[in-house]
C-alpha cells in the first residue's frame, strides 16, 4: 500500500526503481493529474479535522473556533476531553496519490448546527469517509443517512481511540447495517498511512460504484 502513495514532495518517485528504465507515461509532462474531490463526514469530535490534517501535503485549511462554556449542554466532550476547539466551516486538504491522482479532501464540520453546509461541500464530490467511534457509533448515522439519500459512494471509517474497546469491522457493518458491498475499516486518524489506506478503499469504491 505505501508503494503508490507519491513522495514527490520528498523527492523520491515511488513508481521508478534506481535502475528500472523510464515508460513513456512517466515522462509525458502533457500527462494532466487528475483531481477529485472527496468529503471526511462523521459526528461531532470523531477525528475529521485530525484525518486531513494528517494526510495533507499541503497546510491544511482550518476553521476551528475554541469552544466555550456556551456549548457545555449540546457539545459532549466525554469522548474526547482534550478538545479545544471545533470546526465551524470546513477543513480542506490535498494529497497526491500514484503521482496522478490528487485528492482534494474537504472535511464536514460535525456539529448538527451546521449541517446546513453539506450539501455545498459535497457538490461535486466522488465519494465520502464516514468517519466513526464505537463509542458512539450513533452519531455517525445522520452522515451515513445522508449519503445514502444522495446517492454518493461511501466507505465506513472506524477512527480507533486509544482505550476504546477494539472491534472488528464485521461487527461495526453488522450493528451500522452496512450492506455487504460498501468497505467498513478499522483506522487510526493520527496515523498517515492508515488515513491513505482509508482514501484509496474510498477511490476503489467510488469507481466500482459509477458506471462506465
Ligand atoms: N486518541 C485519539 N485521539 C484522537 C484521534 N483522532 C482525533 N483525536 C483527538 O480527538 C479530538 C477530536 O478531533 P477532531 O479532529 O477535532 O475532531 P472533528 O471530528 O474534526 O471535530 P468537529 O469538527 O468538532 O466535529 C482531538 O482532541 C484529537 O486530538 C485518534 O485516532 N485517537
Ligand atoms: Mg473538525
């Protein structure tokens, strides 16, 4: 899984080996990359502004506000005491997968008070993360509701915390009623490779589902 992400930004093109001759492909600078847009969504404080900022190549766009007092009676930080603040607007990432592929990754602020914004952030979009924690696997169902209703492909992302109990995915398809078709995984938002693992099952799925 690691060989197709793109290090170019470390210089070292994961596709060439030092003594493997070039193809024409890799050298053909008129070869545009394509672009996609993909959406990170999930319940409040999950790990969606974590994930982009952890595969990002880019500074991740953010739109955090600190959370204050005000928010105690509706913001139910049990799950995550460190949390400071929350996104209001959106998070915006960009990663370069296979050295073609850019994935512009645009992250949903969790907070039921701003849904009113998905259906902007999702326009255009091939497919989405639904990002959750079995501690509080519910939350993730008005993001689960709303893909299906619109019809985009998506893959179900359990984002693993560190002292939660540990499930496997077929247990979080079963109680989530995922159908069979659609990927569910166990990942961990901190670590980079899992997030791209998590992104290329999105892709994979995304093109399996859109018809020729
Ligand atoms: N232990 C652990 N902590 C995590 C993980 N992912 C995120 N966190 C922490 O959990 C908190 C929530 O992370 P965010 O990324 O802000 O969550 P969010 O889904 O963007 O939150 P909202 O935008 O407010 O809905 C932060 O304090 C993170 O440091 C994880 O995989 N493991
Ligand atoms: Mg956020």
């Amino acid at each position: 899984m690691d060989s197709v992400v793109s290090d170019a930004a470390h210089g070292v093109s994961p596709l060439v080996e030092a003594d493997e001759p070039l193809l024409p492909w890799q050298t053909d600078r008129t070869r545009a990359p394509i672009a996609t847009k993909i959406v990170v969504a999930g319940g409040f404080g999950v790990g969606k502004t974590t994930l982009v900022t952890t595969v990002s190549e880019i500074t991740p766009l953010q739109t955090e506000a600190l959370m204050t007092e005000a928010s105690e009676e509706t913001d139910d930080l049990t799950a995550t005491p460190g949390k400071l603040t929350t996104t209001v607007a959106m998070d915006f990432g960009r990663i370069t997968l296979d050295d073609d592929l850019v994935l512009y990754v645009f992250g949903t602020p969790g907070q039921q008070r701003f849904w009113f914004m998905w259906d902007d952030l999702v326009r255009g979009a091939i497919g989405a993360v639904v990002l959750a924690d079995t501690r509080r696997l519910k939350d993730c169902w008005p993001a689960l509701d709303y893909f299906e209703s619109c019809g985009l492909p998506y893959v179900v992302a359990v984002n693993h915390f560190d002292g939660s109990e540990r499930f496997d995915a077929e247990d979080v398809r079963e109680a989530l009623t995922i159908p069979a078709h659609i990927p569910v995984m166990i990942m961990d938002a901190r670590r980079r490779i899992s997030v791209i693992e998590t992104l290329l099952s999105l892709v994979g799925h995304a093109l399996d589902e859109t018809p020729e």
